[in-house]
C-alpha cells in the first residue's frame, strides 16, 4: 500500500535568510529566529495567522537594509 505524503507546509520563506540585528527579524520573510525554526511544529491556522502579520513587520527592519535585496 502507498501513502500518499502529505500537502507541503506554507511558508513565507523566499530564501533571503538574512537576520536584521535591530529587530530581531529575517529581512527575507520578516519572521524571527524562534519563528523560524518552530514553523514546522505550528497548525496550519497558527502559520496562516503569523503570515497575516508578517506584511506590517516590514516596517520595522530600516528601508536602506531592506533595499540591498
């Protein structure tokens, strides 16, 4: 019998994996380290509702950093 594998995981990884020391925050995805790391470990509702947050966090990494991507 086959299994099927199960859907991927969403995430808003785009593969810029670059922490801003001020912030605390990946400049790729705007998550922080802990973020990351637990993201597989989160529901699919606690993952859908962190990316919900993640647009507004842009503001708080400095544009000129932002800019070398």
């Amino acid at each position: 019998m086959t299994e099927t594998p199960p859907p991927p995981i969403k995430t808003p990884c785009i593969k810029v994996c670059v922490i801003d020391g001020t912030s605390g925050l990946c400049m790729g995805c705007f998550r922080s380290l802990p973020e990351v790391a637990g993201w597989g470990r989160l529901s699919e509702e606690a993952r859908e509702s962190l990316m919900a947050e993640l647009p507004d966090r842009r503001g708080r990494i400095a544009p000129e950093k932002l800019a070398m991507f």
